[in-house]
C-alpha cells in the first residue's frame, strides 16, 4: 500500500512549492520538481502521483523520452507533456553551452563524428559563445553543396539569434574523399567574407569522412 499522502494533507512547508521558496530548489527530490512545473494534476490524480509515475518513466529510458510516450501516462495531457519535453531540451541546451568546448578540428570531428558514414552530403553548423563554448549544432540542409544552394543567409540567420560570437561550418563526404572541392573553396570564401559583415567570426570549415576530417583552418585556408 502507498504512504503517499495527497497533496492537500502535507504541512503547508513539505508541499513542493513552498518548501522550494523555504529551502532551496536544491532541497527537493526529482518528483517534487516535477510538481512544481506541473503545477497541478487531475481529477482523481493529484499532482504528486502523476509526478511519481512521470518519474518512473524517466528513470527507466530518459533517452528516449518522447512527447507521445509521455501522453500515454494517463493524466497527462499534451500541454502539459510539452511543457516537460520543452523543459528537458531547453535544459540540454543550456548544459551543452556551459560544458562542451571546441578548441581544434578534432573536437568537431568528434562532436559530429555521426555524420561522417552519411549516404547523403550533410551541411551543419555550430555557433560557439567567446570562450569556444558550443550553443547549438544544427543541420542547415542535406544535399549536394554549390553556391546556389549554401545561403549566407541561412547558415549566419541562427548564429545571430544565438548571439554567437563564431561558428564552425562542416559537411561530409560520402565518398570517403578528404580534399576540399573546388565548390568547397567557393562556398567558404562566400562565407568568409560574409562572416566579416555581420560580425561573427567563421573558424572553420571541416569536412568529415570515414577515415578522418579535412581542416581549412588548419591547412592555412581561413
């Protein structure tokens, strides 16, 4: 049998919210938290159980915690599954600026090694803070690069929103081959000289293979 009181009989301090303003977020356990962003539960189903069977989900396979997943927890509607789908990701964003640094090509490499056994040529970008501390990786488009298609506007668009102060270009090369096309060159003096007008320094351009990565910058290119 559960000992879980209901929500309305805890003392006015052991409540979730309120023992978070008496004694710190730090002071709570992961369903607690949970309650606090959940704010309230259903009918039936205070906001305590349904946190504790939220929690049970996410101690079990938090990787691949997904907004339909959650849904199926009866109870939890899709506001509210948003809300902490939204609140895992925007927290994962906020961990990865703070931790992963990029100081070399290999970093990138590393960083976005997946992308690198592609079947299809992949071009992404990562926007880094001014202590080389990453922001974002996105995936600008997948396809053949050439001019026509690599926008200045669509490569520096995100940079700007992330108040980057550099970012670092890279696609892979399904053929296994690592020497900069003449299309490559192109594309990252376009970017260049792009960079310099909106004031966001472009570091490198890594191209990613199989075997290994291509630097511009540490070939002397940028």
């Amino acid at each position: 049998m559960s000992c879980l009181k209901p929500l309305k009989e805890l003392h006015k301090d052991d409540k979730p919210r309120e023992k978070l303003v008496k004694k710190g977020v730090a002071a709570l356990k992961n369903d607690e938290l949970l309650a606090v962003l959940l704010g309230s539960g259903i009918q039936g189903k205070d906001v305590r159980k349904l946190s504790k069977e939220i929690i049970v989900l996410m101690d079990s396979d938090f990787e691949c915690l997904t907004l339909d997943t959650l849904c199926n927890i009866h109870g939890l509607g899709l506001a509210k599954a948003s809300q902490i789908i939204a609140s895992i990701e925007l927290s994962k964003r906020y961990l990865i600026r703070t931790n992963k640094r990029i100081t070399s090509a290999q970093d990138v490499y590393d960083e976005l090694k997946a992308f690198s056994t592609k079947n299809q040529e992949h071009f992404l970008s990562i926007t880094l803070d001014g202590a080389s501390h990453i922001i974002n990786v996105r995936t600008v488009f997948i396809g053949t690069l050439n001019q026509s298609i690599v926008h200045p506007r669509e490569v520096f668009a995100d940079a700007i929103a992330d108040r980057a102060a550099g970012i670092i270009i890279a696609h892979n090369h399904p053929s296994g081959t690592l020497e900069a096309s003449r299309a490559d060159i192109q594309i990252t003096e376009r970017l260049k000289e792009v960079s310099k007008l909106v004031g966001i320094e472009l570091l490198d351009h890594v191209i990613l293979a199989k075997e290994g990565y291509y630097s511009f910058s540490d070939e002397g290119l940028l």
